[in-house]
C-alpha cells in the first residue's frame, strides 16, 4: 500500500495527505502524519504561494551568517521554526507573515504524547465535521419531503376542484335535459289530448249525434309529478352504495335528479372505467339503460336507497 493510501485510511484527506508528503519530501508515512498532526488546525493550501518571503542573505547555501549550519528557518514576526522552506512558505501562506530568517536550531519533533494528543484533536474535528455534513443531509431531506408533500396537497386539491366543476356541470346539463323532456311530453300528451278529441268528434259525426264535450277534455292534464304522490314530497334522496371490491359510498341527491347523475358520482369517485350495472337490493331490480334518464322519486329512490354495483356480464 502506498503512503498517500496509508494516509488516506488513517482519515486524513486526499489533498491534505499529498500535501503532507509533498511537504516532507516524500521521507514516508511517520514524517508526513507528523507534520499533519503539528497542523492540525490549519488549512493546507493546494497550490503554491507566490507571495515574497523576506530572508536574511546567505553566504553559502546550508550555512548561516557565521559558518554555521543552518538547522531550521525562523519567523522573526511569532518566533516559530520550521524545517524546511515549504513549511515556512506554507506559514506565511496561513498567517501572512513576511520577515525570515535562517536559524541554527532545531526544531524538536512531536512527542508521542504530543501526536496522540494532535490526533486526538484532528479526529474530534473530523468526528464534528461528519456531523454537521449529516444533520446538513437531514435537513435537505426534510426540505424535500416538505416539497413533496406540498405539491401532493396542491395536486389533491386540484383534482377535488376539477371534480366539483364537472360534477356541476353534469347537474346543470342534466336540468336542462329534463326541461326539454318535460315541455316534450307535455307536448305528445297535448297531441294525444287533441287526436282523442278528433276521433271522439268523428265518431260522433259517423252516428249522426252531436260530440259533447266531456270535462276531462276542457280540464287541463294532469302533472307528470302527480304520478308518484307519496315520492313527490320529498326533495333529496339519500342514497348508499355498495360497489363490487368492498367499498361503500354515500351521497344526497335532488330527488328529481335522474339516476345518470348517481352513475357519474360512482364512476367519479370509485375510480374505474369498468363497465357495471345497478341494482336494488330487495326487491331486486336491475336498471336498464331507459332507467338511467329517470327521475329518482319515479324509480321509487326516495328518500332513501341501497343500490348495489357489479360488474358488467363478462367482467367478472
């Protein structure tokens, strides 16, 4: 395994542990975690630094003012010694520090005590880093499920409103439908009033008498309303019905609406384009496609009803 992999397994980063060992010149793991630990609370920097360092002039490289060897470089500024260049380029990079100087003292490597303790340190920032980067990921997560939640309520809604407006047009298309088959029957029953009359006068021509006018013809016809007295009283029919899979759905209706209007509330509500039939329960009736135009106080309905939905002949 190489010393960048070894590095990088201890839990120091990529670019911090290529930096260390370009640091260390590359002499291996041990001086590379040291100048890791010894710089545990400073950024490393990625690139080089072009700003100009002040040293004191030398005679010979390696060799102090005096002859003297050169064992470390000094800030002049905070006093610290570095052992080479690059880590003096590196201190001036973070404190911005200008004024070196060479120095013929060494600078003492970390003790043991003084790299667990540096450990210690880089470990508990990694550890408080891992948790911020976590709680950040939970936050986002909650930010997204909130969205999400949102735009579900937004979608529902919508539906809902889009339902209501169809569904009223439907009731409104539906009262104008019966209108029209109310004035046309009143119609055909007028015609059927005037063609009786006709037969009875020719009739009465025929046998050579004179056609009396009998009440019924002068006295105005009856209501269509007039055919179901009792059902008529009511005006909202509550119905409930049972569907195929299990479900159980409830709704009033107007009792002169047709039963088309409760066929629409299931399809509208259940959800399914499956062809069915309705039915009552007891005693069992089975509406016809002339039914569904109906009123529901005539399909005997109201107040109140079960009706039962099953699929069409074939489906099941």
């Amino acid at each position: 395994m190489s010393d960048l992999n070894t590095l990088i397994d201890m839990g120091f980063t990529k670019e911090r542990a290529e930096r260390a060992l370009e640091v260390t010149n590359n002499r291996g793991v041990e001086a590379a975690m040291e100048f890791l630990l010894s710089h545990a609370d400073e950024e490393i920097p990625s690139g080089n630094n072009s700003e100009t360092l002040v040293l004191k002039p030398t005679p010979e490289e390696g060799q102090s003012a005096d002859g003297l060897v050169v064992r470390s470089f000094k800030c002049n500024e905070c006093n610290r010694l570095f052992k080479n260049e690059v880590e003096m380029q590196f201190h001036a990079s973070k404190s911005g520090h200008s004024d070196f100087s060479e120095s013929t003292e060494e600078k003492k490597p970390l003790t043991e005590e003084e790299k667990k303790e540096q450990l210690a340190k880089l470990e508990e920032k990694l550890k408080q880093k891992r948790l911020e980067r976590e709680n950040r990921e939970k936050q986002d997560e909650l930010d997204r499920e909130k969205v999400r939640i949102k735009s579900g309520k937004d979608l529902a809604e919508a539906r809902r409103k889009m339902e209501e407006v169809e569904m009223q047009k439907i009731v409104e298309q539906r009262k104008r439908e019966k209108q029209e088959e109310k004035l046309a029957r009143e119609r055909v029953k007028a015609q059927i009033e005037s063609d009786k009359a006709a037969r009875r006068a020719k009739l009465a021509a025929d046998m050579g008498q004179t056609p009396t006018v009998e009440a019924s013809t002068s006295a105005p016809a009856p209501s269509t309303t007039q055919t179901a007295t009792k059902s008529a009283n009511y005006t909202h029919a509550k119905i409930q019905v049972r569907v195929w899979d299990g479900s159980v759905l409830t709704e009033t209706f107007e009792a002169k609406e047709s039963l088309a209007a409760i066929r629409l509330f299931i399809q509208l509500k259940h959800g399914d384009t499956i062809p069915f039939n309705i039915m009552t329960s007891f005693p069992r009736r089975v509406f016809t496609d002339e039914d569904y135009d109906k009123p529901l106080y005539l399909l005997g309905l109201v107040p109140s009803a079960v009706l039962i939905v099953t699929k069409a002949p074939g489906l099941l």
